[in-house]
C-alpha cells in the first residue's frame, strides 16, 4: 500500500519548484491533489496534467492565499470535489528583499501577507475540516532564516519565524483532535528562483553548507512525504531541518 494511500492533499502555490516537488511526491505515493496557485496558467495546467499520470485525481484552484475570503470559498470548493482534506501543505511564498532602513511598508506587507497571512488563512478553513475527520497533518514550508534570521531579508525571515510559531501553537490547540502540525525549514534549495543568483553568490552559499551543495526540491519532498505520512504519526509541533547541514 502506497504511504498516502485515500488520502486528499491540499498544497497552496503549487505549480512550480518545492510546491511542485510536493506535489509529485505526495501524487506518486497514492494522494488525490488539490493546489493552488495564484492563477491557472499554462505551467499550472501542465502541472496537474503531470500529476494524473500517479493515477490519482488532480485539480488545480485559481486563489490568492493571502486573501481570507478567496481561501474559505477555494477550500469550500475542494470539500465540494473531493470530500475530505487530509494534509496541508502551506507552501506559497514570495520574497522582496532589502536592507530594513530602505524596506518600504508595501514590501513589508506582502512577504508576511503571502507567507505568513496566507498559512493563518488555510489553516483557519482546514481545521474545522480535519476535526470533524479526527486527525489530519498540517505542514508549513518555513525557512533556516526563520529560525536564524538573514540580513537583508527582515520581512521574509519573519514571516517565516511565525510560520514555525504558527505551527508549534496549533499542535498545542488541535493535537486532542488528533491533528499534528509541523515545519519545514529548507536551506538553500536550487530552484528558479535561486537559478537566477549570480554565480558567485551561489559558490559562496555553497562554501558555507557542510554538504557542500544546495538541496534540490524533491529532496525537501521526501521531508513533506514523512510529516504528511503515518510514518510520522507522533511528530507534531517540530521544526525539520533540511539544509544539508546549514543551521547544525
């Protein structure tokens, strides 16, 4: 029997790098799929394409996951096409760096409101979902720099500082209920984003890294598997590192 197996994932900001990575992870090892992205493009369309090859029922949802409403109304969507949620993955996520004394209040309120907003919103329509099902796994995609801050990046590394409390509160609120709660913490993971550094910036991040590589999405996949997974079934409230030794 595949580790996920009956099981509906909900993943938010799906259509490319980690989300994606989840995804097909989570498609692969038996789960119907649910994910958001914040339109339905031609990447996000041939995304779910990919993912009904595991065999497994796909959709994907047009949906601001910073906006409250927009969240309740996809999710009272998914309950109507698949029945059940049984994961969340709270992936979407946005950066706009800068240094604090030059951060303007607009690049501020769109890192916490895409990353931090954004999980609060999910997690607010899902729970009364997974309590009614008496159990569930929630899963927050944080950061090492939320665990150890980065210069230049105040506004994300918060954000990613109350993903972890977020979770480690709603493990403490709804563990009763037999739902758990956990996080995430990739380090530097070659994605598109990443891609884009400059060479030099890359050669830097990768001496400081004592495996000496960036991560690569499925890596962090594999995390996102055994927190979603039964294999993990007294884990709640953890942050798990996977950043081949960045924050040891």
């Amino acid at each position: 029997m595949k580790l996920l197996e009956g099981k509906v994932a909900l993943i938010t900001g799906a259509g490319r790098g980690i989300g994606k990575a989840v995804a097909t992870a989570f498609a692969e090892q038996g789960a119907d799929i649910a994910f958001t992205d914040l339109e339905l493009n031609d990447a996000v369309l041939a995304t779910a394409a990919e993912l009904e090859k595991f065999g497994v029922r796909v959709k994907a949802y047009a949906s601001n996951a910073a906006n409250f409403e927009q969240t309740h109304e996809v999710v009272e969507q998914i309950m109507a096409d698949f029945g059940r949620i049984d994961v969340l993955v709270n992936n979407a996520g946005i950066t706009k760096d800068g240094l604090m004394m030059r951060m303007s209040e607009a690049q501020w309120d769109a890192v916490i409101n895409v990353n931090l907003k954004s999980a609060f919103n999910f997690i607010h329509a899902v729970t009364p979902v997974m309590a009614r099902q008496r159990g569930g796994s929630i899963i927050n995609m944080s950061s090492v720099v939320g665990v150890s801050g980065n210069a230049g990046q105040c506004n994300y590394s918060a954000s990613k500082a109350g993903m972890i409390g977020l979770a480690k509160s709603i493990a403490k609120e709804m563990g009763p209920r037999g739902i758990r709660a956990n996080c995430i913490a990739p380090g530097f993971i070659i994605t598109e984003m990443t891609a884009q550094l400059p060479e030099e910036i890359r050669e830097q991040w990768n001496k400081t890294i004592p495996m000496r590589r960036g991560g690569t999405p499925e890596e962090v996949a594999k995390v996102a598997l055994f927190l979603a997974s039964d294999l993990s079934s007294y884990v709640t409230g953890q942050v798990v590192h996977c950043c081949g030794g960045m924050n040891c």
